[in-house]
C-alpha cells in the first residue's frame, strides 16, 4: 500500500518532536502524574522516556501533525537506543520505551480517524532511528581520542531498538540524521536480521545529514556516493536529506538527490538554521514555499520537516503541494563504486568504523 501511495501522490512526513516538546512551556516532567509510574531513574531531559512519563505529550503532537495533514508520523524514539539512554540512566528499560512509543503513534492514528469526519486514510508509523552518541575510532585516522566502544556494542544496541520497533508493529523504519555512513549500513544490516527473526518485510527509509560547507555527508561521503554505498539494501525505499540547514541552502542537494537516485526521494529540513536562543527563522509559509519549489522542480516524493518545523509548517505543505504530483524515480540500477566495501555486520564479528561527528540534537 505505502509503495503504491507513493507513486500516486507526494507523501507528507510530519515535523519535529524534541523541539516542539522544548516549545510547550507547560510542560514540566517532573510534575507530570506519570513521571514515577516506570522508573524513578528517568531524568526529565530524556525526551523519548516522555513516551512512558507524559505520553499525552507526546500523543498530542502526533495528532497536531495528523490534523495538519501528515500522512506519516515518527515514534519518539530518536536516541531509544541503550548506548544513549546509558546516559540517563535508562538502557535497562529499551524495549518499554520503544513499545510505548509506538503504541502512542498507533492510539494517535485511532482517536484522530474516530474524531476526525473528514479524515483521510491511510496513515503510516515510521519507527524513527537516530545516530548513537558514542565514537569509535580507527586507529589509521589520527582520532583515537573519540574511541569509547566497539562497533559490536552499537550493532547490539541497534539490534536492540530496532526488534523492538518491528516487534511493536511499526509500519516502516526510518533511519535518521545519518552522519556516519557505516553505521548506516551496519544499521540496514540489523534491519534484515530483525526482519528475518520476526519475519515480516519491513521498508526502510535512510535519510542523511550533511555539511553546508562541502555538500557532503560528515564522513567524507558526496551524495552520489552515499547513495552507492547504501543503495544495496532489498528492503530500502526511499533515500533522503534531513536535519542540515534551512530549505533555500538545501534546494542545490535535493536537486543532486533528484537526480542521482534511483528510488524515492524523502526531504526535511530544519526550519532554518536556530539563533542563540534557539529561535529557528524559516516561517511555516516561507518553508512550505521552498517545499512547492522543489516539489514543482520534480525533486519530491516525501516531504516534511525537521529541526523547527511545526503542525504549522506540515499543515502549510499539505496546503501548497497538494496538486503537484510526485517525482518518478529514475530508471537504474545502483552502481558499483571503488569507495564501497560491503560488510556483513554479525555481532562477535571484527569490526572497524570511521568516526562519527557528534550530534547530540534529537529530531
């Protein structure tokens, strides 16, 4: 169904959850009635614990999304994986939170089709996987110093994450804010695992982030190249650009993007890039406007927003690019390239992988 929606009509992703979480003022974690009823261990800046501490947080802004017209909304489950949540003391309790957030997708979808008289179906939960917040270095580079764990501990801990999404019944997973091309590929591996363990065929998207400055992913990679190292994956059905910086400095990308994949396309931004106060400057109605652009240039398949963005900014590109129809994926296969080198990802296995640049920042 997804597939065939896709080469009907652009799709709407919807926006940002840690942001729009930093926006509702009101909230206040350690007040909530729910903030005990798991662990005592869960700190307050652990948003994708919300999910089990405030989930009508987080429930309400799926449904801000759903009601601006997203077609598809993503768990809050950004840094649910053991390596992040070690820092907050919460790595025990992976499952329980990646569950919930799925569930609170899933009840979201429900209360809005029942609330809703003029609700259009169907909507899609993208299981959402982020960059772990650890480093490990190969020696041959010079940055040992970021060295803190073996490529086994993060293929355990994406393994971990990602049972627990497809186990939860998501309805496709997307691979967020990639910065380290290795892991992303490490990460597809987990994917066919998991989906061979709970045997179900479950879609993928993989979505990069990169450099303003040079174009390119963090590790070295142009994105005609990411596309070739990734693109061998059976179960990958879009490939994307998220995070970044704002949508007029990303429309030069998005159009190499375009151009240069062979399946679908998946664009958000940020709203721009934040000032110090962590004001992001892109209004719904200038974002929508550069979505149009790109959408009209046939660069889009899904669309939606990152960083910033809002159920205003989503409501806004719903509005613009309904009548424009979608890219058509161009005719090939993915070629081979000197740079790739295909591994088989096994736990126990010898690994290497290049540094990641540190991103803290949740979507």
């Amino acid at each position: 169904m997804l597939l065939n929606l896709l080469k009907a009509k652009i799709l709407i992703l919807d926006g940002a959850m840690s942001t729009q979480i930093q926006a509702i003022t009101s909230y206040n974690a350690k007040g909530s009635a729910n903030w005990h009823k798991h662990t005592d261990n869960i700190s307050q800046n652990n948003y994708d614990a919300i999910s089990l501490t405030n989930p009508s947080l987080i429930k309400s802004i799926h449904l801000d999304y759903l009601r601006a017209g997203a077609d598809i909304i993503t768990t809050n489950t950004f840094r649910a994986n053991a390596l992040a949540q070690q820092h907050f003391g919460s790595d025990g309790i992976i499952e329980k939170i990646n569950s919930a957030a799925v569930n609170l997708a899933k009840d979201a979808i429900s209360e809005y089709h029942k609330t809703t008289p003029y609700a259009k179906g169907p909507h899609f939960i993208a299981g959402s996987i982020g960059p772990v917040n650890r480093s490990t270095a190969n020696e041959s580079n010079g940055h040992t110093k970021l060295c803190g764990i073996t490529p086994e501990a993060i293929y355990a801990a994406y393994k971990e994450q990602i049972h627990a999404l497809i186990k939860s019944g998501v309805d496709l997973l997307i691979l967020e804010t990639v910065i380290n091309t290795t892991d992303a590929l490490m990460m597809l591996e987990v994917i066919k695992q998991c989906s061979h363990d709970c045997n179900v065929a479950i879609p993928v998207i993989v979505s990069a982030t990169i450099s303003q400055q040079t174009g390119q992913t963090y590790d070295g990679f142009s994105i005609g190249e990411f596309i070739v190292k990734i693109g061998g994956s059976e179960s990958l059905i879009a490939i994307g650009l998220n995070c970044s910086f704002g949508f007029s400095a990303m429309i030069p990308f998005i159009e190499e993007l375009s151009h240069s994949c062979p399946i679908f396309t998946c664009i958000y931004p940020n709203a721009g890039l934040p000032d110090e106060d962590l004001n992001y400057p892109d209004t719904p109605f200038f974002f929508a406007n550069k979505a149009k652009e790109a959408a009209e240039k046939g660069y889009i398949n899904i669309i939606g927003g990152c960083c910033g963005t809002t159920s205003a900014h989503i409501k806004e590109i719903a509005n613009q690019i309904k009548d424009i129809p979608p890219r058509k994926p161009i005719i090939k296969k993915f070629a081979a390239s000197s740079r790739t080198q295909v591994t088989n990802y096994t736990e126990g296995s010898n690994l290497t992988r290049s540094v990641t640049h540190e991103n803290g920042d949740n979507r």
